[in-house]
C-alpha cells in the first residue's frame, strides 16, 4: 500500500503566518489544527481529482457520440465509456466552482 502524500503542517503555518493574519507575531496555531487543516486540504484535492476525472469521461463520452449517426448504436452503459486522456486545467475549471461550494 502506497503511503498518502500530504501538505506538510510547516508549509499551511508558514502560509498563515504570511498571508492569513496581519499580526503574526501575537497568532498562535496549535499541530492539531495544522494537522486538520493538512487533512481539509488533502481531501478538497482528492476531491478536485475524483471530479476532474469524472467530467473529463462524461466530456469524451458525449464527444464520442456526438459522431455517432445511428442512435441504435449509441450505449449509454459505463463499458462503452473512453478511457484514456489526461486531466487538464480545464477539467479542473469545470468543476471547480460546485467543489468549492460543497466544501
């Protein structure tokens, strides 16, 4: 089994420290709520990828039957669904507006 990848707890309290509060020298962030906030932000993107993709196979999906001429060969089932391809930007633009809202 892989090991997950994280945001390290360093970074989101450099990050807070610097772009966050104006008056950095009188915050204090405890490690249980940099490592929550490491895990909020490990789900959102794991979140951005599993949708990303999504969309990216329902986008070749109707773009491959948009071709077809005769509808009794269009399959609405998975196992016709292409696969192959890279997540790209705009993938990600798609769904980024709905993601955010849910989280």
């Amino acid at each position: 089994m892989s090991e997950e990848i994280k945001i390290d707890p360093t970074t989101i309290a450099r990050l807070f420290h610097t772009v966050s509060f104006s008056d950095s020298e009188n915050i204090r962030i405890t490690k249980k709520t940099l490592a929550l906030v490491s895990e909020y932000a490990k789900l959102f993107t794991d979140e951005a990828i599993v949708r990303s993709n999504e969309y990216r196979l329902e986008e070749r999906r109707r773009l491959a039957n948009s071709y077809q001429t005769d509808t009794n060969e269009i399959s609405t089932t998975n196992e016709a669904a292409p696969t192959g391809g890279a997540l790209d930007a705009k993938h990600l633009e798609a769904i980024a507006g709905l993601l955010v809202l849910d989280f």
